[in-house]
C-alpha cells in the first residue's frame, strides 16, 4: 500500500495520548505502515552501556505511530485529507499531492 503521508510533511495525532500534537514526519516506514513523528510517542528505554553510549541509563526515544493516527496540516494549520491533481510540466503530467480543506498544493 502506497502512503500518502512523506518524509518532511507537518502532521497532526489525531488518536492516542498524544492526541493534538502537530510535528514534523522523520520517516516512513510503508512495509509496517507507521511514520516516525518528531517529538511524538516518546518512551524510556533501558540501554546497556556499549563503545556509542559509554554511561547507558534510560534514555529517552521516539517510537513510531501508526499512519491512521495522524493526518496532515495544510498551510493554514488545519487538518486535511489529500487529493491528487494532475498538471501538465514540459509535456508531462505530473501528479501533484493537494489539501481538500483549501484545494492548495502541499
């Protein structure tokens, strides 16, 4: 399954305890269908201490989220679902990703 949700793309949780939080999209990760948002679904990891983290202790990571659990802001900072538009360049349709809220690119 194609997500349309990129890399660089501004989100906002929608479900869980992080419910309102807008961020910035770190990674996709479409075979598992969850995006890495930043400063979202942040957990305390016990690490070892090893040659990169010569003290180990808790550390503190940002775990992924599920894609259904976010949506994308458009440029006036509203929630959107998105479309796809067609436009001609050169001689060549290009696809372009667009915010149903207020019918602007993305």
């Amino acid at each position: 399954m194609k997500l349309t949700i990129k890399k660089g793309d501004t989100v906002q949780i929608i479900a869980g305890n992080d419910k309102g939080i807008t961020g910035r999209v770190l990674q996709v990760y479409p075979l598992k269908m969850r995006v890495l948002v930043e400063g979202v679904n942040i957990r305390k990891k016990h690490q070892k201490p090893s040659q990169k983290n010569q003290s180990g202790g808790i550390v503190s990571k940002e775990l992924p989220v599920h894609y259904s659990n976010v949506m994308l802001v458009d440029s006036d900072k509203n929630p959107t679902r998105t479309g796809i538009q067609y436009e001609e360049k050169d001689g060549k349709q290009i696809a372009v990703r667009y915010a149903k809220t207020n019918e602007k690119a993305l």
